[in-house]
C-alpha cells in the first residue's frame, strides 16, 4: 500500500502500544521509501530534534520519522505533535500510529486506517470496548479527499467469534446519541455563576430561563435542572461568591473575579483558604501543592505502587510546607492516595523549576514530556491566578513571591536566572549557559563582546544578535557582517548540550 503511494493510520489502545507498533513497522517501510522521501525525512527529523529539550522520546520520534514511520499520543510536545501531523499531511510520513484521542482532535485522512484494538485503556480502571461512535470517528478517517476513490478500514479480530462480534457491534451498528453533561454539579457552578457575574441573569427564574434554551433542558427537560441549580446557588452563597438583594442576585468581587479568571469555584475558594490559613512555612512548594490541590489541574499525576513510599515520605519531611492537613493514611486511604498524587504533581513541577532536565523529570516520576507540559501550562495559569486573587483578599505580602513562582514555572528555572530567560529567544539551557560563563544581568550581556557570547554553547551569531537588540547593546554593521560569513560560530543545536 505504501509502495503505491498510500498513507496508513493505525490506532492503538494505549501510549506504548503505539510506540511499539511504530517500532515494529519502522524497519519494513523504511525499506521501501524513496531517496527523495528519505531527505525530506531527515529535515522532518531534524526539526523535531530542534525543538525543545532532548530526550529519549524525541530521539526515538527522529529516528522512526527517518524511516517514513511516527507515534503520536497526548504524551508528545505539542510542537512534535504539529511537525508530525503536517508532515503526514505532506504525504512524507507514511504510517502514523496513535491513540484514539487523535480521531477526535485532528483531522488527518489517510487511505487506510487499522484499529488494533477495540479496547481502550484507562488508568485507573482499565481496558474497556470502545464506544460506536469512537470507531465511526476512527474509520472515517479512511480514504484522503482529492488522493483516493476510496478508503480502507481494517478492524482486527482474534478469533471467528471475535469477528462476528466486531461486525455486528461496530461496523453495522448505529452511533449512540451525544447527551448533555451540563447537569452535573462540578460543570454546572462555573457556569451558573459565569452567567450571574455577566449580568445574563439577576434572579433564579432568570437563570432557570438562560439555561431552558440549553441543549440539556432541550434533552430533559429544565425541571430536572431545576434542584440542582438551588444546589449550586446555596453553595455560592455559602462561599460569599454571589450575595442576594431581595430577588436579585450579584456576584461579590470575589466570585466576579473568579469567574473571570476562568477558574473553578471550588478552586477559587481552596486558593482564598489557603491563602487565609497559610502553612506553618510557606514555600514554593507550598504554593505548587496549593494548585496542585485544585479540580482545575488535572489530571494530577499518578503515584504508583513502587514509588508509594518514595512520595509519602517526601510528604511527610515537607509536611509543614503544605497549605492543607493531611489525609489520615488509615482512616482514609482514597483521600490520602488523592493528597499524595497532589503532593506528586507539585513535586514535578517543583523539580522543573529547580532546572532537573526534561529526560531525569521523565524517567524519575515516570511522566511523558506532553503531559509535563500539561502540569506547567495549567500551574503556571492557577498561579496566576492565586496572585490575581491574593491582591484582591488583601495578602499584598503573597502576591509577589506568587508571581514570581508563576515565572519561574513558565520558564523553568531557578530565580537567579529569570531576567536572562523571559529574554525572547533565551530559554531555560541558554539561560544557564550565559549565567555559568558569568552574564548574569541584563546590563552583563549589554556589555559583552558580541564575540564572546557566540563563542558559548547554544549561542550562535544569531542569537548574539537578537540578545545585543533587546537589551541595548551596539553591534556595528561590519561586526555583524564579519561574523556572518564565519564558518563553524552558528548556534549548536539543542541536541548537542544537556543539563549537568
């Protein structure tokens, strides 16, 4: 099939799965792509190589794309998401293997898609079948508009019985009907109270009234909502996020911002908490475990059997850093494997901003590089957050050792060298690079030789150049131009330096 042109998706159940079935296929379609195809490959390699940190994973990521083959799961960085879904898109990847997520987020039609599965894996519960409408969403990735008359669908079963089974419970049968999921508690209070400090609606009829015309009540009908919104109401008022006058009802400053900063209520009010009560020494890890403990990150990292101890240890020597007591091991095992799974997440992320590389964070708590990314991406959000919040409850004192945390999770690097990494250009290893050479402030890199700073790791003429623009420093034209047209002073790639 790819020797005629033909592209192929297969869907796995699971992470590894995928990487193993691309592993597999490699070695076979390596052998039967073109010299032109090759090259294309190896910039398609390169590029993934040239972006972000090296690790293990996205040396193996080069090393299949190089034979015409790729992985792509939610454990991927994003950028190696995108360089592999235009390259299969360009037709130079030839067979992709993913995880079913894929089939919903992006569109990349090929003419034949295999499912290798029909179960799908979730931790935490396990394998369980897929639903219609998954398997719909997956084949009908089959057959590529303005490429193919027709596509090809391939659905594997072990056994006769299996097969039967397959035929009847997918390919012939209808897709289930999408259902609302507007009425649960935890979805509906961000949105009752998003309505009430919008000024969509001023009183419970008004709200009942907005969320008659949604496609729940369209479904169910408004009086099954009806309870469940006086539910959420008493709680934001409990909680002093909307106050009431007569029959009108507004939302406090506090709730007003909550609302605005698109958070959870529940997360706005743990935030308020913690920031009230305070821990006996306040931290950076504090804080971390303070967004780590809210609904809004997540999903929060898993604690394995193995390392169980390892975290709950840790737990206990920072016992005194945290914003919440700790669960009674005994008394409530759930909650307390919820705490240490809080405590795990802030551990990661606080291992990121102490500057551990991307590949010791990965192997040591057993997270793929997408899913780290998740964890700073949502922290760095909630602790924004928390200091937006901090300053309007009056603890001026927290806010900006917040703020600075949210910087130093968004960069990944210790305080001393935040002015070198917010430089555009500069991340977290060019950042350690020019403070260990002695840069160690902005007025340091404004008088350096521009010879100097291209004689360093990772930063090249180009770099040079775009440090000297942003912090004022003269380069002179024949300078600039003498140093161009030197072999051998361009800026050595990512994959050449790691952290020590």
């Amino acid at each position: 099939m790819v020797e005629l042109g033909g592209q192929a998706l297969i869907f796995a159940s699971t992470r590894r799965s995928a990487v193993g079935l691309a592993r597999k296929a490699a070695p076979e379609i390596g052998k039967v792509i073109s010299r032109a195809t090759e090259r294309a490959l190896e910039r398609v390699a390169e590029a993934i190589m040239a972006s972000g940190e090296r690790t293990r994973m996205s040396e193996l990521l080069a090393e299949l794309v190089k034979k015409g083959v790729a992985f792509h799961h939610a454990g991927l960085y994003y950028a190696h998401r995108r360089i592999i879904e235009d390259a299969f898109r360009d037709g130079k990847i030839k067979v992709l293997t993913a995880t079913p997520t894929l089939a919903f987020g992006v569109n990349l039609p090929a003419r034949m898609v295999i499912i290798n599965s029909y179960r799908r894996y979730e931790p935490g519960y396990g394998y369980y079948p897929i639903t219609v409408l998954e398997y719909k969403q997956m084949v009908g990735r089959a057959g590529r508009p303005k490429y193919d008359r027709i596509g090809e669908s391939v659905l594997i079963a072990k056994t006769d019985d299996e097969r039967d089974y397959l035929f009847q419970s997918y390919i012939l049968a209808e897709p289930e009907r999408i259902w609302s999921k507007l009425g649960v508690e935890k979805v509906l209070r961000s949105h009752v109270l998003a309505t009430i400090a919008s000024g969509f609606a001023r009183s419970e009829q008004g709200l009942y009234d907005f969320f008659s015309r949604t496609f729940y009540a369209y479904q169910y009908d408004i009086r099954a909502m009806k309870g469940l919104i006086a539910k959420v109401l008493r709680f934001l008022y409990r909680e002093e996020l909307i106050t009431v006058e007569g029959d009108n009802m507004y939302a406090t400053k506090f709730g007003k911002r909550a609302s605005q900063l698109y958070i959870d209520p529940v997360s706005a009010i743990i935030i308020r908490d913690a920031l009230l009560n305070r821990a006996p020494e306040i931290t950076d890890l504090s804080f971390l475990h303070m967004v780590a403990h809210t609904p809004d990150l997540y999903p929060k990292v898993r604690v394995s059997s193995k390392e169980f101890d390892r975290v709950a240890l840790f737990a206990e020597e920072h016992q005194k850093e945290f914003m919440f007591e700790e669960p009674d091991e005994w008394a409530d095992r759930l909650s307390y494997e919820e705490f240490l799974g809080e405590v795990k997440t802030a551990w990661v992320i606080e291992s990121w901003i102490e500057e551990a590389s991307e590949d010791s964070i990965i192997e040591r708590f057993e997270v793929e590089p997408g899913d780290l990314y998740r964890l700073i991406e949502a922290s760095r959000w909630l602790l924004y957050a928390s200091s937006e919040l901090a300053v309007l409850l009056g603890h001026r004192d927290l806010a900006p050792k917040i703020l600075r945390l949210k910087d130093r999770v968004w960069k990944g690097v210790r305080l001393e060298l935040l002015p070198l990494a917010k430089l555009e250009g500069i991340g977290r290893l060019r950042a350690r690079v020019l403070y260990d050479a002695g840069f160690r402030t902005v007025e340091d890199l404004k008088r350096a030789p521009i010879e100097k700073l291209t004689s360093l790791p990772l930063i090249g003429p180009r770099i040079a150049k775009r440090i000297k623009e942003q912090v004022g420093g003269l380069v002179k034209a024949e300078e600039w131009a003498a140093l161009s047209k030197r072999k051998g002073t361009e800026q050595q790639a990512l994959t050449k330096y790691t952290d020590s």
